[in-house]
C-alpha cells in the first residue's frame, strides 16, 4: 500500500510564500511522476507542477515564475515552493504521483489547505 501525505499548507497574505511538501511511504519500486493538482472553490482540480523521473518539470502558466517543483528522490519526497502568492491561488492541494508498486498506477494524497488573504 502507497500512501502520500502533504504538509505545509496555511494562511498566508498576498506576496507571501509557502513550501508544501508531500512524503510518499510505502512498497514502491519506481517514480514516473510526481505533482500537485490544486482545486478552488467552485472549480475543477488543475494541475500545478509536475516533475518526470528524469527530472523534466512542467508547469500551470498561473505557476510560472512564481512556484517551482522540486524532489529528493532519495527521500521520497517532493516539494513545491509558491511565492508571491494571490488571493486566486487560494485551493486545497493535492500531491499526485504516477509509480510502480505492485502494479503501476496514479496516487493521491488527501490534500492541504492554502488559503492566501488580500
């Protein structure tokens, strides 16, 4: 069983910054991706960051130049630092990762809160 759980999560005013993280624990044998979705109230969940196994990242045009997605594969973990965050950034976020364990498929964490204030 894989299991990931974020951190890092909070109320923070416009301009400021937050590091989630999430740390994946369980049988795993491979990454291929990992990433964090968000969804805002009302709204559909949205990709944020992604980072591949060969350490290729993507990003949200929203997410470009202000967050960045990083990973300590030794650890299992993956980090997504936001900066100068909006009020429109305000979302629980989700740590997403594609992997091999017994079979390979997609995981999701339970998600933590950001909620940014004007």
């Amino acid at each position: 069983q894989v299991q990931l759980v974020e951190s890092g999560g909070g109320l923070m005013q416009a301009g400021g910054s937050l590091r989630l993280s999430c740390a994946a624990s369980g049988t795993i044998v491979s990454f291929d991706a990992m990433g964090w979705y968000r969804q805002g109230p009302g709204k559909e969940r949205e990709l944020v960051a992604r980072i591949m196994q060969d350490g290729t990242t993507n990003y949200a045009d929203s997410a470009k130049g202000r967050f960045t997605i990083s990973r300590d594969g030794a650890k299992n973990l993956v980090y997504l630092q936001t900066n100068s965050l909006k009020p429109e950034d305000t979302a629980v976020y989700y740590c997403n990762a594609d992997l091999v364990s017994w079979s390979r498929r997609t995981y999701w964490g339970q998600g933590t809160q950001v909620t940014v204030s004007s």
